[in-house]
C-alpha cells in the first residue's frame, strides 16, 4: 500500500496570471465544489499593485483563470491570502495602503456564493498603533473557523510581533492575540491546516538565537488552545541558522514542522505531545534533514488517501546549474504515507526559464484527494509569474 500511495506522480503545470505575484503559503485555496480560487497581487505597468483572487473555469482552449480585484479603492494592495471552509465560505486577507507612502493595514473579508460577492471589509491591524503589517497567512479548520496570523514591525525596526485571530463559522474575527513574548522575531508563517479541533500553530524565526556566524534564526513554535486562548511558546532548533519555516497540525493534533537553513538543508520534525517534545518522526529526539543543500521555502501540505492520511512536503531546488552543472532547479514534492516516519519523492517540476527563482510554496488537496500547487516565479528580465499544478487525471 505504501508503494502505491508513493508512487511516481506527473504534475501538469499552467501559467495562472503575468506580471503578477502570490505572497505566502496560503494563495491557494479549493472551494467545495472542486473549483480552484488563487489570491494574488496583479502589478499592471505604471500603476500600483490590486489584489485579486482568480478562479478556475473551462475555457476552450483549455482552463482559465478570471480574475476579480477585491479591493479596488484601495491605493495599493498587496499579500494577498485566501482559504475556503467546509460548507463554502471563502476567507480573505490581504494588505493595503492608502498612498504612495502610507503604511500597511490588515483587512479581512468573506464570500459565501463563490466569490461573486463579498462582505464589507474589516479592519485588523492599525499600522498607526502596532506598525507595518506584512506576510498574513489564513487556514480554516475541519469546524470551519477561520485562522489569520501575521506578523507586524514598526518602520525603521527589524524585530517583528507576530499576531493571531480567529473567526467562528460566518463570524467576525476575535481581537489580535500577540503570541511572541519579546518581539523578537522577523518571519511568521502560520500553519498549514488546523484539522484538529481546539488546536493552532504557528512557526516563525526568532533573532533572539542569531547565529554571528550565519544568517538566520531558531524555529520557534507558538500553540495556541483556542479554549483558552493561551498560547505556548517552544525553542525549536538550536543552530541559529533557520530562514524559513512552516508547521502542520493533522487530524490527530500531531504537529509538523518543517524549516530550511542558511546552507539550503531541509529538515522535518514532529510532536506528539503539543510542541513540548519533538523527534524525527521515527522516534529519536532530533530532527530529520531530508535536503542536505540547496533547497529553500518548504511548506507542508495535508491529505487523505482511501486508507490513510498522507503529509505533502514542497521545497524549491536553487542554483543547481551552480553544483551540478545541470538546469534542473524547480520544485520538489515528497509523500509521507506514514506521518512524517518516511520519506519520497514522487513528481519534480523543473522551472520553465533559465536563471528563475521560485518562491511562495502552496501545496493543497482538495474533496477529490489530489494535491494542487501554487508558486511565483520570478527573475532578471522577465516577468513575475503565478504558475498552478495539479496532478495529471
């Protein structure tokens, strides 16, 4: 069985929108009804970006994705992110100014027909009082509530505040909850999927470990009871040297956590006891490196097959040319069929112009049980890219 769950896959890849961008691990997300909705920042010659969510439909020369601005009044948005519950609520966040040199605000909004109409949007986070809000990320869980974290700085200041609120099913968002205790962070992502009722998790780099030797930080892990509203804070790494980190929470309340070093290793490591412990997934007390060099921005992905559930794991291959000669960097995709025990590789996606990098990994599965990918592909002399994959049917 697990041979079967692991087998080699073949992603079909489609250009979703030029001179365009997504922003985070959470620009893709599947409605109900199997269509696919994409949040991203469009970025038209001579005028400031608009955030826009794109939808899937049948075209006649094969799928298209319209695309609908969200917030037209807006001066310039940005950050786009976008999740869909259960019973067919989409979920909306993104960041916007008000001028050319105004700060970042945090508004949140909601559709329950599709898309075609969306409630008044609400404010989240005055840059007045709290500074500059950037990289927000939203999930919402098996019960349908809806999950926003992001982080906030004031201008001129590196340290960052990392921020959570949530939303009962088609109700407000909960007042910001600021969930590091020092402040001391520069990059929060939230997690991937809150599937186990009453738990959230959030992974972010804390400076407070700044290796003098390398660029980078520790992975820290806040879990929140969402009962309570308590949120625990858990050292994870003791390197100093983690850039980019995402984390999980399946169906069991099990958390995954995934980071990327300074050196381009990607590592993996679980818990079962709620962050306070972790291991490699096979038990010992340390953390699986899966990607000895040049990988970076993994992020997690959950699923179902038939008969079990599986993990995603993506990361983006760099600077190949520069090792091996070869232009093979892209994208990577793994399967875990034993929750994070094994490890394999079953489809890569080589990136389609030379010298590209490719940033701002979603991996999503939806009611079908096929996992679906968005990413932003950019480089010198080219245009921005939003590229789409799913596997081939």
């Amino acid at each position: 069985m697990i041979d079967q769950i692991a087998s080699s896959r073949r992603l079909v890849a489609q250009l979703v929108a030029s001179r365009a961008r997504v922003s985070g691990a959470r620009s893709l997300a599947v409605h109900p009804s199997g269509r696919e909705l994409v949040a991203l920042t469009l970025d038209p010659r001579g005028r400031p970006s608009a955030a826009l969510v794109s939808r899937r439909a049948p075209g006649e020369q094969g799928p298209e994705w319209p695309a609908w601005p969200i917030h037209p009044d807006a001066y310039e948005s940005e950050q786009a992110t976008v999740a869909c519950g259960p019973e067919g609520d989409i979920h909306l966040a993104w960041l916007a100014r008000s001028g050319a040199k105004g700060a970042r605000w945090l508004l949140y909004t909601r559709s329950e027909d599709l898309g075609a109409s969306w409630s008044a949007p609400s404010l989240l986070h005055d840059p007045r009082r709290d500074g500059d809000a950037s990289t927000p990320q939203l999930s919402v869980d098996g019960q349908g509530r809806a999950h926003l974290v992001w982080s906030a700085a004031r201008h001129g200041e590196t340290p960052s505040r990392i921020w959570y609120a949530q939303a009962e099913p088609r109700g407000e968002m909960s007042p910001p909850l600021a969930l590091n205790s020092r402040g001391d962070a520069h990059s929060a992502r939230g997690s991937m999927m809150h599937a186990a009722p009453g738990v959230s998790a959030v992974a972010w780099i804390d400076e407070r470990y700044l290796s003098p030797r390398t660029r980078g930080g520790d992975v820290v892990v806040g879990v929140m009871d969402d009962l309570s509203g308590v949120a625990r804070e858990q050292r994870l790494t003791y390197s100093g040297d983690a850039v980019a980190a995402s984390v999980l929470v399946d169906r069991g309340g099990v958390l995954h956590a995934t980071w990327a070093t300074a050196r381009g290793q990607v590592c993996y490591a679980q818990s079962t006891q709620g962050g306070q412990t972790w291991h490699d997934g096979a038990g010992a007390g340390m953390a699986l490196e899966i990607q000895a060099t040049r990988g970076a921005n993994p992020t997690l992905g959950l699923g179902l097959h038939p008969f079990r559930e599986v993990i995603w794991l993506v990361w983006s291959v760099e600077d190949a040319e520069r090792y091996t000669g070869e232009p093979d960097g892209g994208l990577v995709f793994l399967v875990s069929p034993n929750t994070g025990a094994e490890w394999f590789e079953v489809a890569r996606i080589k990136r389609r112009m030379r010298g590209a990098v490719l940033s701002d990994l979603c991996a999503v599965e939806g009611a079908d049980l096929r996992p679906r990918l968005c990413w932003s592909s950019s480089g010198a002399g080219s245009e921005d890219q939003v590229w789409f994959a799913e596997e081939e049917r």
